[in-house]
C-alpha cells in the first residue's frame, strides 16, 4: 500500500513520515492553503529525502510556467495538479522531468472517464471527494463501473481511524492523507502521521 503524507511544513513531520515508511511527502504550493509554503522552504525540508520517496509538489489552477518554475526551485520530483488542466499541460510537465498526478474528485473522474477512456489513463490518478480539501469521506461503490487502473490513489477524509476500512472497501492502489494527521488545522502531528502509515499498511 502506497501512502503519501501532504501538506509538510516542518522537519519534524517531515522526518515523522520518512521515519514511518511513508512512499512520498507532500508540499503544498497553491495559494488559499493553510498548508501553502514557499518553494525555497521545501527546498530545505527535501534535502534530508531520500530519492527512494517520492517529494511531491501540489499546485491548483496555476499557470503551467508558474508551476513549472516553482517545482524547480523546490526541487521537488513529481507534480501534482488540481484543476482542470490539459493532457498537453501534462505532457509538458513530463517534459520537463517531473513525474505526474492528475488529482480529480470523484464526479470529475466519473465524467472524464465516460468522456476519454483512454487519456485519463496517461497519468497516475489520485481521486478525492467532491469537495477536495474538505476532509469528508465519500462513497467509493461508484467506481466499481469504471474503476481506474492500477496505482492510484484515494484520498478524502482519511484518518487513522478509517483508513484501514477505507482501504478494505475500495482497493486503491495507494492513500493520500492531509488534514487527518493534523492535531491543529495546518499543522501536522508526528503520532498521527505514524498512526496512519501503520494503520494503512496493516489493511493489506
């Protein structure tokens, strides 16, 4: 099972997931977030990553050459997008070296899926809940009609407590977890970041 930890700000969250055997840690650069940060500060955070984890940069409905230029000077080593991007704003990121998610929420990759088949596919999928960022869980039995292919990820109101059951229902490739590990909104808990990692793995 595949866990990413998002949202990181400090060392010691940052040190709490690698410490956990976490598969990749998330930075946040979109703006509005209490979780946003600069790019020369996850520059520091990733210093002490190893290349085996995935560092990941987090960018909503932002220019292609904005997110490209941010991702560089963070030295991150995958970008994720939220918002509607093209499949050419994709390629272009490839292009550039990074690896690629294609964040959607769960109507807009039940929508995307009817309409290209194929194109959704072209990159690794993490789908959320109809309200991204608002910490609810929803209802996974929809993507039994149309389930992604291997490798992607599900996030949306997970948390220690549920993400084991979570997991158990829906079968994704990997979880992805923010807010359900923060003690205070925008602050990451190193025990709940060690929870999560354990209780997800022990769904296998």
């Amino acid at each position: 099972m595949f866990v990413k930890i998002c949202g990181l700000s400090e060392p010691v969250t940052v040190e709490a997931a690698l410490d956990a055997g976490a598969d990749a840690v998330g930075f946040v650069f979109a703006p509005g977030s209490p979780r946003t940060i600069d790019p020369s500060v996850a520059r520091e955070l990733i210093r002490g990553v190893p290349e085996t984890v995935l560092t990941v940069g987090v960018f909503r409905k932002q220019p292609i050459d904005e997110v490209l230029r941010m991702a560089t000077e963070a030295g991150v080593n995958t970008v994720q997008l939220h918002g509607g991007e093209t499949l050419a704003d994709f390629e272009r990121v490839r292009e550039a070296g990074f690896g690629t998610i294609r964040a959607l929420s769960i109507d807009e990759y039940l929508r995307e899926v009817e309409r290209d088949p194929v194109g959704i596919r072209a990159h690794r999928l993490l789908i959320d809940a109809p309200m991204p960022g608002a910490g609810e869980v929803f209802d996974t039995t929809e993507l039994q009609a149309h389930p992604p292919q291997d490798g992607w990820l599900l996030a949306g109101g997970l948390n220690p407590n549920n993400v084991a059951e979570v997991i158990r229902a829906a079968r994704p490739g990997g979880v992805d977890v923010s807010s359900g590990v923060e003690a205070v909104r925008g602050q990451k808990d190193a025990a709940l970041i060690r929870a999560f990692v354990a209780a997800a793995r022990a769904a296998i």
